[in-house]
C-alpha cells in the first residue's frame, strides 16, 4: 500500500497529526489498526478527512501512540513537534538516547556562545 498523506489544504489538526505520528513510527494502517484496535478503513477516513474521530478512537489513538491526546488534536506545529521527537527519543536505545542528549548539550552550548556575542 502507498503512503500518500492527507489533503494539505484543509486537513484539520487531527488528520494532520494522525498521519505524521503513524509514519513517524513507520506504521501502515493495517499496523495502526493491530495495535489501537480502530479498523483501517476509519484510519484512513480520518487521515483523509472524510471521517472525524470521536473521543473513544482519538483515545485509542493516543494509547497506542503513547502520547498525550493533544498531540492528536493540537494545532499548534511547535507542540506536535515536540511531542514527535520526544517519541522518536522514547524509542531510542539507551546508547542512542545518550548519543542524542550529548549532541543537544553541544548545539545548546554553541547557542549559548553566539548570544554572548
């Protein structure tokens, strides 16, 4: 199956944030809907904007992502952002996530040394 994302024009944040969370995690909806128990052919409704989730599957959503429910209907980027990479961090290695914080302290101290400029 090909992974073609929602429409960019009017999507609504659901959609938007349904999408990039599930191919973040490089899942196709068959394996969504394994793991949230929300059938495929909903998954790609909501993806498409056909169908709007309610509660009961934005939760299903959220538990089988293991993110906040937010992170499904925020429309602000910088916080779905944020919650993306912290899921990409959360599935790190243990070697990786200390690889990833050592870089971040780096980038953080050279950010630092130009503002003092």
């Amino acid at each position: 199956m090909v992974k073609t994302p929602p429409r960019e024009h009017g999507a609504d944040p659901v959609s938007r944030n349904l999408f990039a969370l599930r191919t973040d995690r490089g899942w196709t909806q068959e394996e969504l809907s394994a793991v949230s128990g929300v059938s495929r052919q909903t998954i790609s409704n909501i993806e498409r904007g056909v169908t709007e989730a309610d509660l009961q599957t934005l939760r299903s959503f959220a538990r089988a992502f293991e993110v906040p429910l937010a992170a499904l209907t925020d429309d602000n980027p910088g916080y779905i952002e944020a919650v993306r990479a912290a899921s990409k961090v959360a599935r790190m290695t243990p070697e990786q996530q200390d690889i990833f914080h050592r870089q971040l302290e780096r980038e953080r101290d050279d950010y630092l040394r130009r503002d003092k400029k």
